[in-house]
C-alpha cells in the first residue's frame, strides 16, 4: 500500500523562531491515524530562523537522526558531545538511558532539517551521538545511518534498530528502483524537487508511507534531493 500525505495536510507548530511540520502525531498535533509507521515514530520538518534553537531538554530510549538540507545545525549534550552537521550530513543521537541536548541555528540564515525518530529494538543502551559527512554527489541512493545486518561494513552512522536512513539527489528525467521488503515499511520524502513514485505525484516535502511488499519506481520529474527511512514493520 502507498499513501500519499501532501505537506499541506501536516500537522503544523509555529512561533517566532521555529516553523515545524509533523508527518505523524507529535506535540499539540494528534491524529490517530498518523501515530507512526512501523518503528518509525516521528518525522519532523523544521524551519530554524537564524541565531536561535532548541534549548537543553531531555531524551531517553528513541534513536534521533536529523538530516540537514539547508544551512548547519549545532549540537551540545550532556556527554560533553559538540559539533556541527551542514547541509547534506547527518547526526544520530542515541538517547538511550538519557541524554539531554540541545540543538541551534548559529549561521547567518534559515536552516531546514528533518528530524526524524526511530524506536530501538533495544531499550537501556548507553547513550551517545555522533555526525558524519556524506556527499551529496553520486547515483542512486546511500545510507547515511542503518542498523540493518546489511549495512554493518559500511561507512553509515550506526543505529540501535533493524532500520536505515537513505539519501540521495537524482537528475530530473532519471529513476531510481527500490524494493521494500515483506515485513519492512517505508517513509519517503523530496527534501527539494518533485517526482513520481508508481505513478504517484509527491512534491516537494510531501510525505508517502509505504507498507507491504512492494517496489518502488522513483521517477525524479525535476532534480531531486530525497530521503527515505525503511524501518522494521
């Protein structure tokens, strides 16, 4: 099954310095049929304004990836972890038995990210965070950060969960092939660009969930930069 959830119909938090769109239930946003995919729990679309951020708070037992598209994002937490992640990297943080962090803005302009939350299969890890590079440049799609068995001799950053993180950025007119394995489900969304997926239109930050056994021919209309989560059903 594939559902296409139009950025328009995302559940929606505003204030003077964040811009956050929710493709599942989160915060004040509640709707029963969008309380996750699988292991996947949130995935949020954050507009950062210049100079400002998320304050120290607390987290425990949820593995949090964040994937920049626009600008930096700068991380602190109580393990004295400290670091930056650009446009087209990522971080993971393993909050595990508790971590407390927070995450700001320090470039001259908007910084765009999603965060993105991913539910262990183990609980009480030790908690932890780490940030890699990843170019941008290249075919088809890479995996930035994975606990799947598959992915255990790459470079991906790894995760606490049978499930991945992929990106990739594809040239308009060029189609990619991705299989979603029985028992697996998948969350796809077009950082930037527009594309048919099995013949669905999904634009630019629009959401599709995908469940069940099925391959997915993305097709990108216009150049792309996409991200996928295949997470464990």
């Amino acid at each position: 099954m594939i559902e296409t959830r139009p950025f328009a119909t995302l559940g929606a938090f505003r204030n003077d310095w964040l811009d956050s769109k929710h493709h599942f239930s989160f915060g004040h946003y509640r709707d029963p049929a969008r309380m996750g995919l699988g292991k996947l729990r949130v995935w949020n679309d954050d507009e950062i304004a210049a100079g400002t951020g998320f304050d120290p708070h607390p987290h425990r037992d949820m593995e949090i990836i964040t994937y920049v598209f626009e600008g930096s994002i700068t991380h602190r937490d109580s393990l004295g972890n400290e670091g930056r992640t650009d446009a087209g990297d990522v971080q993971v943080m393993h909050a595990g038995t508790g971590i407390t962090h927070a995450e700001y803005n320090r470039e001259p302009g908007l910084t765009r990210l999603f965060q993105i939350w991913i539910i262990p299969d183990r609980m009480g890890v030790a908690p932890g965070w780490a940030t890699r590079q990843f170019p941008r440049a290249g075919a088809g799609l890479k995996v930035l950060a994975s606990g799947r068995p598959q992915d255990a001799n790459t470079d991906a950053l790894p995760l606490n969960a049978n499930a991945a993180l992929l990106s990739g950025t594809i040239p308009a007119g060029e189609t990619v092939r991705y299989h979603v394995a029985p028992g697996r489900a998948a969350y796809l969304v077009p950082a930037s660009g527009r594309l048919t997926v099995n013949g669905k239109a999904v634009n630019t930050r629009d959401g599709l969930a995908i469940t069940a056994d099925t391959t997915l021919d993305i097709h990108a209309d216009e150049t792309t930069e996409l991200v996928l989560a295949d997470v464990s059903a």
